[in-house]
C-alpha cells in the first residue's frame, strides 16, 4: 500500500469519527412509553417557528433519536446576529385508537440525552370523530405517509405585558424595581389547544441585553411595570390521506425585549392584566416608621420561580384577523388563559423584582397578592394594599 493509500485511509477515518462524534453530540435520545399502538410526531422549535423533525410508530417503550444538528445550527445563527437564543424544545403529539396526547420536552444543548416521557390517553367526547377514523388505521400495519401533519397558518403580534402592578391605599407610597440580567434564561410557557388548553413546557430564551425600570410612587398612586414579547400563532392541521381530521392551535411567546423594560403610573392602551382568580392574602402589617416599609416582596422571598403574564390579548388580536377557531377562543376566555413565565434555570433567576410599600407610623394595612388559575395556576408580581 503507497503512502498517498495509507494517508487517504487516515484522512477518511478521522473524518469518519469527526462526523460521528458530532452526529451523536447533535441527537436528542427521548425514551417514549406508550400504553397503546401510537402514531408520534416530532416537532422541534426554529428562530421563526415549530417543524416536524421526525415520525414514528410506538408501542410500550421506544427510544427516539431526534437529529437537532440544523436547529442548533439555525439558533446560533440567530444569537450571533440577533442576541436571541433558545434552549432545544420538542413537542411529541401522539395518536392512538385511545386518543390524542400532547407532550413537552425541555433539553439544553449542552445535554440532549436521557428524558423519558410516558404518553396518555384521555378519552375525550370532541375528539370521538377523528378517533373513529383513526382506529382503523391500528387494526394492521399502515404506513406513516397516509397521516400527515401540515403547518396551515401563523401570525405574529408584539405586545406590551404588565411585568408587576402595585395598587396602594390612600395611606401608602412606595417603590418598585425590575431587572432583566443579560444572557439570563427566561421560559414562556407554550399553550396548545386541541380539544381544550393545555400548558406544554417552556420557550427558555436567553437575550444578550438587559433592562430596567426603578420606580417610586406617590400616595394612592396605582403603578405599573411592562415589557414588549412578541408572541406567536400556529395552526397545525393533520390529515388522513388528504381529509383533514384535527387542528392544534400553538400560542406563545416567541421573544422578548429587555430594553423595553417601561415604568408609568398607567399601563399601555393595548396592554391588560391577566385574569385575576384570587387575591391571596398575604398578612395585616402595621407602619412602625417613615424609613423602614411595612411590606417588602423581592424575588428572593416571592416564593416560586414562575409567574404569569397576559396572553388574551393578543387572542383578540387573532379573533380580529380570523387567525384562530371560536372553538379556542370561547375556551381560552372561559379559563381566562395566560402565559406562565419560568424565570429560573440553573438556580439563577433571570428577573430581579423588588417592591417596598410605606406609610405614616401606626397605620395597618392588609396585603394581597394576584392569582389567576387556567390551564394551571400562577400568581402574578401584582400587589394591592
């Protein structure tokens, strides 16, 4: 064997182990458990949006390796040019005889390996025509290409959201702060509908930027603090041989904007707060003096690492434009729907919030703090006194 062989071999084996080295640091392993005969579909997030990255036939436990090379590729493109980046998020949506599932999964791109995912199926009276259609197709082996999955319309809207609200009694002045610290991650829950809304794991973005807002208030003075998001709007369509059978709806925030970050005694015209289930009481606190509050909330003592935003204003946006069913619209109003915000990952909270209320010694107030409760339940940074 010439040296010029022997070289091309080692040139070839090295490239070989490059490309297999990079393969395997670029595939997500997902092992799936599934109780019946499923169809599962893949969907991994883009800067501009969700794509069907693979299909396949589970029954009991299946691993599957998902490929996510051009979608890391895609984001980093996106940090280097636009300061945006996003954790890898898949979306499994599963059909069975049984009925239809819809599961999240969150991953970072230093780990793609080792989630486990274990699919249910509700029996779900709206879905009982698409299920009889699909039932056939479980009764003997059917190839994957007579179901089908087709991205059918989107939409994109920037809004305004109230971060944190404070309204005080007549007796009570104060302050209030907000702070996005650069490159933190911050995680937008996405909202699916099918048959009703559900919460389906997080968009985790981290922005190279930062903002603020430090406020003070004057006595009886309501106060606000906001943020611009851009939110996003699919509509997913599945189709047995051409017919289609079922939509899914995908609402959430696709960015956010950190110098954005705005404070004002009012709220922007086009920005409203989430619907308010609960004012949770939080204790009776009598002023002892002019220098020190008698109530101080701050990210340290919120006690969770979630909060919610408003996003049915931007379903009015939608309903204006014909981009979304009545069918979604009349559920996400009956449960009043929201977007829940995650603002720690890897014990680091991306958001620093502080509120401090005063009044004249002597003076007792009571303090509330807002809930609202939909596809699940989260407080929001909003205080009354």
């Amino acid at each position: 064997m010439g040296k010029a062989m022997a070289v091309l071999i080692v040139l070839a084996v090295v490239v070989t182990a490059v490309y297999a080295k990079t393969l395997m640091e670029n595939t997500a392993v997902i092992a799936v458990e599934s109780p019946y005969k499923a169809k599962v579909y893949t969907f991994a997030l883009y800067p501009d949006g969700f794509r069907q990255v693979g299909k396949y036939e589970v029954a009991g436990e299946k691993s599957l390796a998902l490929y996510l090379g051009s979608a890391k590729a895609a984001w980093m493109k996106e940090y280097s040019k636009n300061g945006r980046l996003s954790q890898p998020l898949i979306l499994l949506v599963a059909m069975s005889e049984k009925g239809v599932d819809v599961k999240g999964v969150n991953l970072d791109w230093d780990d793609l390996k080792g989630k486990e995912v274990k699919l249910e199926f509700r029996e779900d009276e709206s879905l009982k025509r698409v299920i009889s259609k699909l039932s056939t197709q479980f009764e003997q082996p059917q190839p994957l290409g007579d179901l089908y999955w087709a991205i059918e319309d989107s939409y994109e809207y920037t809004l305004p959201v109230v971060l944190s609200y404070v309204k005080p009694d007549s007796s009570t002045w104060g302050t209030m702060d907000y702070f996005y610290a650069i490159n933190k991650k911050v995680g937008f829950s996405v909202n699916v509908f099918i048959s009703s809304w559900s919460i389906t794991e997080y968009n985790i973005i981290q922005k190279y930027d930062s903002g603020s807002a430090k406020a003070s208030f004057t006595t009886g003075d309501d106060y606000y603090i906001w943020m611009n998001v851009r939110y996003r709007y699919e509509k997913w369509v599945y189709y047995l041989d051409d017919d289609p059978i079922l939509t899914m709806e995908l609402i959430f925030v696709k960015d956010f904007y950190p110098n954005t970050i705005t404070k004002s005694t009012y709220k922007p015209w086009n920005a409203q707060l989430p619907e308010i289930d609960d004012w949770d009481y939080k204790g009776t606190y009598t002023s002892a003096t002019y220098t020190y509050p008698y109530y101080e909330l701050s990210v340290s003592n919120f006690g969770t690492d979630h909060f919610a935003i408003d996003c049915m204003k931007f379903i009015d946006i939608l309903k204006t434009v014909g981009k979304i069913s009545s069918k979604a619209v009349t559920a996400a109003t009956s449960i009043g729907l929201f977007t829940d915000v995650d603002f720690k990952y890897d014990n680091v909270e991306a958001f620093y919030f502080g509120l401090a209320l005063y009044s004249d010694p002597g003076i007792t107030h009571t303090v509330r703090l807002a809930e609202s409760e939909a596809a699940t339940s989260a407080p929001q940074i909003y205080i009354k006194s």
